[in-house]
C-alpha cells in the first residue's frame, strides 16, 4: 500500500492533458465514458432523424416524399444506428463512467484497449454512413439482412458488412475490458454479491456480447464471400440454404435484444431504490433473474423465424423456451414494484422515467409473450405489431432507462443539478407521445400492415398519422434533452452536492465522491462495509 | 499498478479471447452441423442429392399417394421448364419415371441448377429418386430443348396420412457464378 501511496504523491496534480488531443489519447474512464455518451446522443438524433423521415413519408397513404428504396435504406440504417450507435454505446459509456467508481477501482482494468475500442466507432459509422451515397444506395435488405435479398444491395454491402466487423470488434474490446475490470480490479470487500446490480447486470451483458458478436461477424463474412467469392453458405444453387442465414442471424440477433435491455434493467435497480429510499428488494433474486435471462436467450432464437416452416417439434420447444423469459423477467418487474412497495417515494425526473419504463417495458413484454405462441404469431410476423413490440421494449425500455441514468448521474457528472423543470417537461412530452407513436401500430399490425413498405391501404391511414404525429413530439421533445445537458455541461444550474439525492450515500460508491469526481478516483480503495 | 495485478489481467484476457475465437469458429461450424442434423432429422425438407440405391419394395396396391409436381425459375431465368403432368397417382413401393421438360430459350449456352423440395416436409424422407436431374449441373446448348426423366419410388414405410405429396423443382441460373465460371 506505501508504494501504492507513493506513486499517488508524485501524480497529485495529474489532470486531463490539455487542448483537443486530450479526446483522442485519453485513456482515462471518464474521458472516454464521456465520449462514448456523447458519440451515442449524436447517432441518436441521426437515427431519430432517419425514424422521421420513416413516419414523414407514412403520414399519408401513397408516395410523397421519399422513394421506396430510400425509405428501405433509411428503415435499414434506422435500425443499425439504433442498436450499434444509440443504444450499445451509451451503456458501454456508462458502464466506463461508473463501473470503475461503483466497485471502488482507480480506472478499468485496459485503459489503452479502452481507447481503441472508442475510437473504433467514429470509422464505422462514418463507414455506415458512406453507404448512403455509393452506387445502388445505401443497405436496404432491413437490419436483419436476410440473403438472397441482401445479396442485390449494390456496392454498399462490402461497406456496411466491414462496419458491422469493425463496430463488433469494438464492442467485444469494451465487454473483455468490462470483465476483466470486474473480476480483477474491485475494491477489497467488494463481494461479487454486494456489486451494484448495474454492475451486474453488465457482467452477463459483457459475457453475452463475447459469445455473440464473433457468431455474427462469421456470419456476416460467409454474406461476402457468397456474394464476392463464389462460396454457397446461403445460396440454394449451390446447395447452400438461406434459412441457415436466419438460423445464424438469429442465434446472434435474440441474446442481443438482451445485450440491449440488460443494463437497462441495471440502471432501473439502481434508480428506483434511490428514490424510494429503500434498499433494492430481492437482490439476490435480480442477479439470479439476470442470469437465466441471459442463459435463456441462447436458446429461443428461433421464435424469431416461425413461420420458415419448423418442424411442429421446433415450434413447440421454441414456443416454451420463449415463455419461460417471461418468469425470470416477472421477477424483476415484481422486485421493482415492491422496492416503491410503501417506500419514501419522490418523482424526479430520474424516477418518473424508471416508474415509466417498468410500466410500458411491461406491456412490450406482454406483447412479446403473445408472439410467443407459434400458431398466432403466423399473424403477427413481419406486421407493424411486431414494430410495436420492439419499439415498446427499445424505446420506453432500454431508452427511456438510459434517459433515467442520465438524469440519475449527470449532477454527479457535471457537479451542477439539470434543470428539474426541463427534466420533467421532456419526461412527460416524452412519455406521452411515445404511446401516440407506438401504440396506434399494435392495431396497425393486427390488421395486417405488413412492415419495412413505403406505401400502404387506405384503411390504415388514421393510425398512421396518429403515429406520425406522435413520433414528431417525440423527436422535437428531444432537443429540451440536449439543451438540459449542454446547460449541465457549460455549468450552469444550481451546484450539485456530493450525495446529490436525499440518502442517495447508502445506495453506491458513486454518491461518496465529490460532484464533479476528480479526474482520478479510489486511488486508494475505499473500505466496503 | 503492480506487476501481481498485469499478470492476473492477463490470465483472465487469454480465456476470454479463445472465448471470442471459439465463437467464431462456432459461427462457422454450425454450417455442416445445421446440414447434418437437418439430414438426420429430416427437418426443414432439405432434399438429398444423391441418388439412391435401387431397392426392391413391396408394392403396396391398395394404397394410392398423390403426387403433385410443381415447376419454378428462379429470378426470371430463360428457360422453359414444365413437367409432363401436373399431378401423377402413385402407388408406394412402384418405381416410376417422371419426365420434365427443359428449353433454353436464349442464344446462350446456359448453366442451370435444380434444387429439388417435398412437402411436406416430414415425407422428404419417404420419396426416394434413383435418376435426377437435379444430382448435377444442367448444361443447356443454345435454343437446346431436352427431356429431364427422373426416377423415383416411395417407401411404403410412409405414414397412413400421407395422401398428398409435393415434389417441387426450383432452376437457378448459374451460368455467371464465379465458381461456376473457373471450372468451366
């Protein structure tokens, strides 16, 4: 420990280096927390700015404003932007920020890894985003990119396949980190069983994108060599067979659903207790519940496919397996209802998005429980209430959870409190036309308006422009989000303490240090009691 | 950061890279593996390709399957491809010969190649082809008209409730296919 403390005096005034090479050298987890979130909030505003263009050419029935292909690109790269670029790297953002500062370790455990697996993104999305203006558009065979239809993409697909390798490698670097961190760096007498569920639910998140991402950088490899190389992985002429594509796909595609809501249900366990004022209920219960989810998603990926024409044995063994998420995931809901159960409760900006997002994630649930069933899932597949589904558990779940943290952590961040009253406005425009959005499409679906088209029925006009309408709201109530942040940034606001939240010092490491933390934290470990 | 720590981080990083290589490694072997179970379990009506042996079954008279042929071209390639009949009656365990009909309809010489399917998918098993023209490449001379026969018997092991069968044939055209094009 004297060594430890030595090297600690000689570094005392060791701060961020200065100027614009600070970004791009950092090996700092904070730095580099920052720019993942950052990088995250840009490809959100694009995603969202592709999901408007979506709903502004469905807003009337026939061919307004963009052509099919187009809008196909835009339905694809919507998709791609959301998941690589939204979602993944603002929890990995997270996870950076706070991993280190809740299990009481100085840094993670790779810094420089760290730095290479953040600059890895800004290539791969400029690379996505070149597609767009190449020869043949953009990739507009969907997110899924199922073959022979991926195949006809003109020159983009050897592009988006190589970003989809390089925003893979990156997230398999940030989840070895992630790991590795955990296990090696955390303060003595931080028991895996007293991590922070944040914590742990990144751990089984990090294990699930190590297993999976290689599955789908291979697969997306055998697309290229089929186009290109003359292989026959997918291709039926050559006694290939495109269902294995969606075997492979999925295999990746249904742990990483999990990939995307995992953390969430990290960041909920965290909020919740805080503003409840009562410890989380069922700790154990979550970290058990986290885990089946996690061994459970490696094994129903064929829901995603019934209707190739499985075998009757397959569709009953994928019907039950999908099925059996929903207890795990019912434990979870049922732990957060009773952490509020007679808690304390206040309604920050931080809670009413977790109280919402137990809410609607739970009706995303319930609808993912009804395609569950085989046999009525033929009606539902590849509808807009499959759209509804996923948008109910992406949006209001994994979403709205990453807005619960950011409101949760940005005092912490920044040292100033955000504007309570912004936060709240942006909550309930947010909240409200979510469900104007997302809602009219589970009618939509059951209909029979089949999704990823440019033009549709007349009959399912009204709905349409309810959720056009909807999904303006919802994207315009996001700039009051910037603005909140920027404002926190630029220091503006009331200075924040160090506990930030009435009592919040009994719920993490986090709530000891200062607001904003030093550049440098637990230098020395902190004791665990 | 001391040396204890670098090295603990190390054994902890080379379990989790094999991790990521098995992985991908993974990817890549379920391609034989889904071939192969899909063979054993006949699942997913993926159609052998080889011929099989000429046995000799009991003909079961009494029992007639209808056997519904079905022709189809994939994206729009040039030739006229129909079978002699729409639907045949068939009795199981009888050999029978099946003729299709194939017309290059270009000034091209053209490759083609017939992926054979059953439906259902279960009964792939049961329709056993001794001669198909789907066991190799199809080569087609320029305006070349040409009779395809294909030979072929159901095993009277066929479930009771079998009664209607679908033998489909899907041509592709691989005249340009970069493997197509070094052998030739």
């Amino acid at each position: 420990m004297s060594a430890a403390a030595a090297t600690h005096d000689e570094h005392h005034d060791h701060g961020p280096a200065r100027g614009l090479m600070r970004w791009v050298f950092t090996t700092n987890h904070k730095d580099i927390g920052t720019l993942y979130l950052i990088t995250a909030l840009i490809m959100f505003m694009v995603g969202g700015a592709m999901a408007l263009v979506i709903r502004a050419e469905l807003f009337q029935p026939g061919l307004q404003l963009v052509d099919p292909m187009f809008f196909n690109s835009m339905a694809t790269l919507h998709a791609l932007i959301m998941i690589f670029g939204g979602v993944m790297p603002a929890f990995t953002g997270l996870a950076n920020w706070m991993i280190p500062i809740m299990i009481g370790a100085p840094d993670m455990a790779l810094p420089r890894l760290n730095n290479w697996s953040f600059w890895l993104l800004p290539f791969g999305f400029v690379l996505l985003a070149s597609t767009l203006f190449m020869e043949g558009g953009g990739p507009a065979a969907g997110w899924t990119m199922y073959p022979p239809l991926v195949l006809q993409t003109g020159a983009a697909l050897p592009f988006t396949i190589f970003s989809i390798h390089i925003l893979g490698i990156s997230s398999i670097l940030a989840s070895i980190n992630i790991i590795v961190t955990v296990f090696n760096m955390r303060a003595p007498g931080m028991s895996l069983m007293k991590l922070p569920l944040f914590v742990w639910t990144w751990i089984i998140t990090a294990f699930l994108m190590i297993a999976i991402m290689p599955v789908l950088a291979g697969t997306v490899t055998m697309l290229l060599t089929d186009k290109f190389f003359g292989t026959s992985f997918f291709n039926a002429a050559g006694g290939g067979d495109p269902v294995l594509y969606q075997h492979l796909f999925w295999f990746f595609g249904h742990p990483e659903v999990y990939v995307l809501i995992l953390p969430s249900f990290g960041v909920i366990s965290q909020v919740i207790p805080t503003f409840a004022r009562k410890p989380l209920f069922g700790y154990s219960s979550m970290v058990y519940a986290t885990a089946s989810i996690g061994f459970l998603s490696f094994i129903v990926w064929a829901h995603h496919q019934y209707t190739v024409g499985m075998p009757i044995e397959g569709e009953l063994f994928f019907t039950y397996a999908t099925m059996l998420i929903a207890v795990p995931t019912g434990v979870k809901v049922f732990n957060w209802v009773s952490t509020m159960w007679k808690g304390a409760m206040t309604f920050e900006t931080p809670m009413l998005f977790a109280i919402a997002f137990v809410v609607l994630f739970t009706m995303g649930g319930f609808t993912g429980l009804m395609m569950s069933i085989s046999p009525a899932d033929l009606q539902y597949h590849d509808t807009y209430f499959i759209v509804a589904h996923f948008h109910y558990v992406l949006v209001p779940g994994a979403v709205f959870a990453l807005f619960a943290a950011t409101y949760y952590w940005l005092p912490k961040w920044t040292g100033r409190m955000y504007d309570e009253r912004l936060g709240q406005l942006h909550f309930w425009l947010t909240a409200i036309s979510v469900n104007v959005t997302f809602f009219p499409q589970h009618f939509l679906g059951l209909a029979g308006m089949p999704r990823r088209i440019a033009d549709y029925a007349v009959q399912f006009a009204e709905f349409n422009a309810w959720s056009t309408v909807g999904a303006f709201v919802f994207g315009f109530a996001q700039l009051i989000f910037v603005y909140v942040i920027i404002k926190a940034i630029r220091g503006e606001g009331e200075k924040a303490n160090d506990e930030v939240w009435e009592g919040a010092r009994e719920h993490g490491l986090e709530w000891t240090l200062p607001s904003p933390p030093p550049y440098h934290t637990w230098e020395t470990a902190p004791e665990i009691h | 950061m001391d040396n204890r720590e670098t090295n603990s981080n190390a054994r902890l990083i080379w379990p989790i890279a094999l991790i990521v290589i098995g992985m991908f490694g993974f990817g890549f072997a379920l391609v034989p593996l889904y071939n192969v179970f899909c063979e054993i379990t006949g699942l997913n009506g993926k159609v052998k390709t080889e011929s099989a042996a000429e046995t000799e079954y009991k003909v079961d008279e009494s029992r007639e399957v209808t056997l519904e042929l079905v022709t189809a071209l994939n994206q729009n390639m040039p030739l006229g491809f129909r079978a002699e009949a729409n639907k045949i009656k068939v009795h199981p365990g009888k050999y029978y010969t099946v003729k299709f009909f194939g017309e290059n309809l270009t000034g091209e010489k053209m490759v083609g190649r017939a992926v054979p399917s059953i439906a259902p998918g279960w009964a792939t098993q049961y329709l056993k082809k001794t001669e198909c023209f789907c066991f190799s490449e199809q080569t087609f001379e320029p305006h070349e008209r040409r009779e395809m026969p294909v030979r072929f018997v159901i095993d009277p092991a066929l479930p009771e409730n079998a009664v209607e069968m679908t033998l489909s044939y899907t041509f592709f055209d691989i005249t340009g296919h970069p493997a197509n094009s070094k052998k030739n």
